[in-house]
C-alpha cells in the first residue's frame, strides 16, 4: 500500500480499474452504475486497493463504448447523476482511496458541441479538429 501523502503514491499503489456499466447495478436495470461503485468501496479497501481508475462516466452516444464523449461536464444518466459521481468522491476519500479518470481529450464524440460547430466552419473550433477528404489506415476490430 502506498503511503498517504507521498509525491510518487501510484508507484507502489493497488490499481483497480472499474469500467462502471459492467461493475455494479445497483438499480437492477442491467447497467452498473455509479451508486453500484458506492456499494462497493468498502470491499475494494478490504482488498487492499489504493485507487480506482475509473473508465469514462460522461454523456456519450456510446459508439466506442463510452469514450465517444459528448459532454466532459455532465455524468451520463445511466450511471447516475453529478450527485452521485461527487457522493462517490467523498466517501472514496474519506476511506483513502484515490479516484483516477479515464479521460482521452482527443477523442470526442461526433455529437459534441464543438465537433458540430467545427463541422459548421466555425474557425475557432475547427481548429480543434484534423479534417481530412482521404480515410486514415487506422483500422481497429470489435
């Protein structure tokens, strides 16, 4: 376990990577949700976890199973709310463990405000964004 208050904790801490629609339904609708997470912090510092790396909770179209993010403020509501998400903050630190997440900046939605005003021509937001006529060699399988 890494020692609280150290510059370098994540060198020699536990990591648990927690992808929230398969983790815990706490609701019984079939998706994991944030309360699920709640419900089972304690479990996580029983086991001797030190932070939890958590995948992507934003709004999405869930194109690329959540990283397709439409909104980097909001908490997609099939997880919870925004008060559920900062109810998981407080208790997770209040027992010491650390929350890390899983965000990728470069990677947003095509229904994300600023892909459409840059899709629109808006200069100062098409400038967020590489266009190109020709398809990339980027293949990916699912």
């Amino acid at each position: 376990m890494a020692a609280v208050g150290t510059k370098k904790w994540w060198k020699n801490a536990i990591v648990y990577q927690i992808y929230p629609r398969s983790f815990c339904d706490s609701n019984g609708d079939g998706i994991g949700d944030i309360p699920g997470i709640i419900s089972k912090l304690n479990y996580l510092k029983n086991l001797g976890v030190d932070a939890i790396w958590l995948s992507p909770i934003f709004p999405s179209p869930g194109y690329d199973n959540g990283y397709d993010i439409s909104d980097y403020m909001g908490v997609n509501p099939e997880f919870g709310t925004m008060e559920d998400m900062e109810r998981l903050i407080s208790r997770a630190k209040r027992i010491g463990i650390k929350i890390i997440m899983d965000l990728v900046i470069s990677h947003t939605s095509d229904e994300h405000e600023w892909f459409k005003k840059a899709l629109e021509g808006d200069p100062k937001y098409r400038n967020y964004y590489v266009f190109r006529d020709n398809k990339n060699n980027w293949a990916s399988f699912w």
